[in-house]
C-alpha cells in the first residue's frame, strides 16, 4: 500500500500519475513472483516506486517505456546494493 501511495501522491499532473499507477502495476506484476513474502514484498514494492518516480516527469504518456526504465532503474540499484 504505502508504495502505490508514493506514486498516488506524487506532484505530477493526472495523466502522468494515471500512467505512473499503471507503469507501476504491470510492472509489479512481472516481478512480484520474484520476492518472498511479508516484508521482503513490501520492501521491493517500495524500491520500485522509488525507481519509477527516478524516471518518472511530466510528459510521461507511454506506460511500457515507463515501466521498462522503472525496472532498469530498480535493477541498477540493486547491482549498486551488491557491491556496497
């Protein structure tokens, strides 16, 4: 919940945050099977959010070109996380 709300909430117009909710959706659902439960979920749910809104603006009108950076972007920090 509290990472659709990042998104929900975020300053961009409607249309933006209407294509943001939906990037963030079928993003989640291509990766979500990739994370345990409980708070590992809520944990990965929470750094897509913040990845999506890393690549996110205003003009963003394409939900599949949002969703793909969303998902490299979250892929990069977690390849950061690992040699830290």
């Amino acid at each position: 919940m509290r990472a659709r709300q990042l998104i929900d909430t975020a300053s961009y117009d409607p249309e933006a945050l209407q294509v943001m909710g939906q990037a963030f959706d079928q993003a989640w659902r291509d990766i979500a099977g990739n994370f345990g439960g409980g708070g590992d979920k809520d944990a990965a749910r929470l750094k897509l959010a913040n990845a999506l809104l890393s690549v996110a603006n205003n003009d963003c009108r394409d939900v599949v070109s949002l969703k793909r950076a969303a998902l490299m972007a979250m892929a990069r920090s977690y390849r950061v996380g690992q040699r830290s």
